[in-house]
C-alpha cells in the first residue's frame, strides 16, 4: 500500500468560507487519484483554524484529514504550518510527500534529508502576491527557488505549461504538467434563468484586482455581484467597500456549495480582472455551468481559451478590459452547443488525466 501525505492545503474538503483554487484542486485530484489507485492511503495535514470551519465533509475512501495548529500572523502562519507539517513527514511512514504551493514548499528539505520522496506542485508564483511585503516577498522567493533547486529526489508539477515553462528557467530541471479538471456541478433547478449581473467569485485580494469591475459597474450603471471574502488582505477589502459603495455593487460575501453553482449559474459574465493566476478553478466551474467568462489573456492554455465561453482582454491594460467589457455587454452572448472539436478540447481537461500525471511517478 502506497502512503501519501500531503501538505499545503488549508482545509479539506474545499467546502469552507475563504477557500481557494488550491483546496479545490487538492480535493478533487485526491478524489481522483484514490478512485484510480486501490493501493493508495492519502493523509491531508491541513490547519486547525480552517479546518474547524469547514461546511460538511464526506470522507473519502483511505483519506485521513488531520489539522494542525498553526502560529497567527500571516508569515508566522505560513512558516510555522510548513515546517511542523514538514517535520511529521520526515517520520511519517508516507511514501511520497506533496506540497501544493511554493510557498508552502519552504520545509520541503526536511524530510527530502529523511530520503523521502517529494512532490511539490506549484500552482502560481507565490511571491507575486500583493499580500507579501518587499521583504517578505524576496524571502519567499529565494527560499521558493532553493527548494526547487536542491530537492532532487523528486518531481516539479504546474498547473499550466506557461508556468511550467516558468519553473523550468528557475530550477534549471523538469517540471510536469497537472492540468486541473472540469467538475461536476450538482443538478440545479431547471427554472433558474440568466440574470443580468457580472459576476466576480474568488477571495477579495490586491493582485485580483477586483476594482476593476467595481470602476465598471458604476460608471457603466451595469449591476455586478461580489461573492467572496479576503485572504490575508483585510484593509484591501475595506477599502473596495468604502470606495465602492453604488447601488449597482451588490456585496454578496462568501458562497459555497450549492449556493455557489447557483450564482455561477444565473451570472450574465463570470468576470476574473486578476493580473496574477495559475490555471483559474472558477473558470472550468463557469464552463461546467456554461456561464461565458472574461479574463486576461494568456493565462489559459490556447487550447482552452479558444472555447466559445471564453473571452479575453489584454492583460496589463484596464483600458482594454472596460472595452471588451462594454463589446461583451451589447452582443449576446456566446452559449452555442459545443462543437466536436470544442468537446475534444475539454476531454483533456478532467480530474481522472490529472490524477493519471502524478500516478506515472507513484
């Protein structure tokens, strides 16, 4: 029996407020992954604090959660949970030790000295992120760029070869591609119609560059929905809604399960402003509701951003995103039956291929 043990998410399942692309991407490629593997024992070390709020969970067939307690502070949090979930590794009797996330991949050298093996799958660069300080920032990227280079008895994953690409240049070695998978919303009523509402779903953080839209709906008139909460970034949130305060801006907060589906579902646009992404799980859940999406170009891979669902702007310009926008709005919008080569091109993108990347290294 194959143990693997896993460390970066900060719940499991995904079904609590405040969580993120990584936690829906851990939870359904685990689903996948002991689905196809019958010889496989999968331990999630998650945070207690998150943990504890998670909505329901129904277990898994050999997944063992366990919560661990993590130092408050937005460093101290990230730092003290990697390093403790790095040294139970070290003793555990896991045969492969995951990370998700570079930056929780920072303790990845602990039990690589024990002779276990590594995965870390990388699912932006985290440093990036507005949520870090200068200083905090190049820390975690000197100490992200180590981690990749010295831990050799293992395997480099990205969610999209744009990435990948990115990683390999960094690390000077291989890095596999673990695309994330389409889902399978639950079956919704069949009388909910279209609303006129821009959607934006996923947590309220700087580089999401949420305002965007804001600036959009009031200047425009056009009403947008905001569901979702902040990460570690609650001044930005406060201030979007002081800022933000039109009759057009509805501040719906946090959405999960069922309710989730059902504002992807009635949404006119599913619109993502973000400047920083890996591959967007929001994105494959608009397409499984056929809700059309808007985001930057080049974050997808081609393939997929050819999808009639979906639209593009370019990335670095607003300029550009209120003229797509505003084009968008004054056509219908694109929700034809999917083409044969439309469904070529989404057969590539489930959780059983994702699952089938990392199984060739078990």
């Amino acid at each position: 029996m194959k143990k693997l043990l896993i460390i970066g998410p900060r719940a499991f399942p995904a079904d609590f407020v405040g969580t993120s692309g990584v936690e829906t991407y851990v939870y359904s490629a685990v689903s996948a992954l002991v689905q196809a593997e019958k010889e496989l024992e999968v331990t999630v070390l998650t945070r207690t604090t998150y943990q504890e709020q998670v909505v329901s969970s129904t277990p898994l067939e050999r997944v063992q959660v366990r919560g661990l307690i993590a130092l408050p502070g937005k460093i101290l949090e990230a730092v003290s949970y990697s390093l403790m979930a790095s040294i139970i590794a070290a003793f555990s009797k896991a045969d492969v030790v995951w990370y998700h996330t570079a930056g929780m991949a920072i303790g990845a050298w602990i039990p690589a000295l024990f002779g276990k093996k590594i995965w870390v799958t990388i699912h932006s660069l985290d440093w990036q992120r507005k949520k870090w300080g200068r200083t905090e920032s190049l820390s975690f990227r000197i100490s992200s760029e180590f981690i990749m280079r010295v831990v050799r008895n293992g395997e480099l994953f990205a969610v999209t070869e744009a990435l990948a690409e990115k990683i390999r240049q960094i690390s000077k070695r291989e890095c596999h591609v673990a695309y994330p998978g389409i889902p399978h919303p639950p079956h919704l009523d069949h009388h909910m119609k279209r609303q006129d509402y821009l959607l934006y779903l996923g947590r309220l953080v700087p580089e999401k560059r949420v305002e965007w839209l804001l600036e959009f709906s009031a200047t425009q008139g056009v009403p947008c929905l905001i569901v979702g909460t902040h990460g570690n970034t609650p001044d930005y949130e406060k201030k979007l809604r002081q800022q933000y305060q039109s009759k057009y801006v509805n501040w719906y907060g946090s959405a999960i399960g069922q309710e989730k589906w059902e504002v992807l579902a009635q949404a006119k646009y599913l619109v993502l402003p973000s400047e920083l992404e890996g591959f967007p799980i929001t994105i494959l859940e608009a397409v499984a509701m056929r809700t059309p999406s808007l985001l930057a170009h080049g974050i997808l891979p081609s393939d997929f951003a050819s999808l009639p669902l979906i639209e593009t702007f370019e990335a670095s310009s607003q300029e550009d995103f209120n003229r797509v926008l505003k084009q968008l709005l004054h056509k219908r919008a694109k929700r034809r039956p999917f083409s044969t080569n439309d469904r070529r091109v989404l057969r590539r993108y489930t959780w059983q291929r994702t699952a089938s990347s990392y199984t060739a290294f078990l």
